[in-house]
C-alpha cells in the first residue's frame, strides 16, 4: 500500500472516530436533559458515558498517529 493510500485511510477513519464522538455527545446532552434535576445516579451515568466515549476517541486518535507515522516512514 502506497503512503497516500495509507494517509487517506486513517484520515477517513479519524472523520468517522470525530464524527462518532459528536454524535455520541449530542445524543448524551439531549438525554440529560430529560433527566430529574433529583436523580443523581442518572445524571453521573450520563457523565460517565461522555467520558469513557471523549477518552476512549483520545486513545484512538493517539493510534491513529502512531499508523500515519508507521505509514509515512516505512
């Protein structure tokens, strides 16, 4: 696989990972505000859920630059 080819797949992946937790975060806002401004649980699993969606994309990305220099360099 040539580099551009190789560069083209991970920024394709990256849009589809930014898109994704976008997506997810929308999603999390208009359920939260469903949510009793009493319920507690509810509104620490909504955080919870956005966390693990915003950190978890961050350790994608950080494996998406390790393939664009495994890429560009090999």
């Amino acid at each position: 696989m040539s580099a551009g080819t190789g560069l083209v797949l991970v920024l394709a992946a990256f849009v589809a990972l930014l898109t994704t937790v976008i997506r997810l975060s929308f999603r999390e806002r208009r359920v939260n505000k469903t949510i009793a401004l009493d319920d507690v649980a509810a509104q620490q699993a909504s955080d919870a859920r956005l966390l693990v969606t915003i950190f978890g994309s961050i350790i994608g990305g950080m494996v998406l630059t390790l393939i664009t220099a495994w890429l560009v360099f090999f």
